[in-house]
C-alpha cells in the first residue's frame, strides 16, 4: 500500500482537494476577482512565499 511519507505532504494534499472543491463550488469570494486574488489565496493556503 502506498502512503504519505510525512504528515506535511498528507497535509498538503488534503488542502488541495479542499481547494479544488472550492473552486468547482464557487465558494470562495476570491474566484470572483481578478487572477492575482486567486494567486494570492492560493499562496496563502499552501504557505508559498512569492
């Protein structure tokens, strides 16, 4: 069986399923804005430093 090697890459992944239920929901407010929004919200939700 495969798995996680650590808990921050089993972390990661279950943000971006999370993210990407957002996005196919609409329900966050910053997919109604501009590209730079939806970059933003993203470098926050995976804690990229751009």
């Amino acid at each position: 069986m495969m798995g996680f090697k650590s808990l921050v890459s089993a972390k990661r992944v279950i943000k971006g399923i999370e993210a990407i239920n957002m996005i196919i929901k609409k329900q966050s407010c910053f997919f109604a804005k501009s590209f730079q929004d939806q970059v933003q919200f993203f470098n926050r939700l995976f804690n990229v430093c751009a």
